[in-house]
C-alpha cells in the first residue's frame, strides 16, 4: 500500500492512501487564506482537495487506461475520507479560535 500526504500551511496533514505505485505522490494544498468558520471558505477549501486527490490518484487523466479507473476511483474515495477528517479538525481549531477572539498563527 502507497501512502499519499496532503500538506497546507504547515498544518492539515492529510494521509491519502492508493493501491497502485503509479498514484503516488504528495501534493500541498494551502488555506491560509481561507476563513473556514464560513460556507464560502469551506467550499473552497472543499474544491482544493478534490483536485489534489483528483490530481493524486490520476483521475485527471485523459487518458487513464479502463484498468485503471477503479483503483484511481477508490484511491480519490478514500483520500477524501482521509481529507474530511482532518479538515473537520482544523475547521474545529478555527471555530474555537473565533469564539474565543484569539487569532490562530498560520505559518
């Protein structure tokens, strides 16, 4: 088994995992920019990981070989399982940093 990392800013570490050596690789998806206590920020941040897993797990692919589609769709399924998780954890330190009026440093 393969393991694949989404990195942003230092820290959501997304671990995305594929069955098949050519979808390896790791890519950096940043939020920084984004403020994930809204819709409009979470959505955004929702389209950045669906095209880094896209891009991962060869999805992008025009011409991805029939062979291949299956495991480059179960790749995409759980690395956004993966990614789901960890933003909600990240989404969490935001929200609590809002409420309690603290900003939260992003490197």
């Amino acid at each position: 088994m393969f393991a694949k990392t989404l990195f942003s800013a230092g820290l959501l570490g997304l671990a995305l995992s594929a069955s098949q050596p050519a979808f390896a690789g790791t890519r950096l998806v940043g939020y920084s920019d984004l403020d994930l206590t809204t819709k409009q920020g979470e959505a955004q941040l929702n389209a950045r990981l669906r095209h880094a897993a896209k891009d991962i797990c060869g999805l992008n692919k025009a011409d991805l070989p029939t062979s291949e589609w299956e495991a480059a769709r179960d790749c995409f399924a759980r690395s956004m399982a993966d990614a789901r998780r960890a933003k909600a954890e990240v989404k969490a330190t935001a929200l609590a940093a809002k409420n309690s009026k603290t900003d939260l440093a992003v490197r």
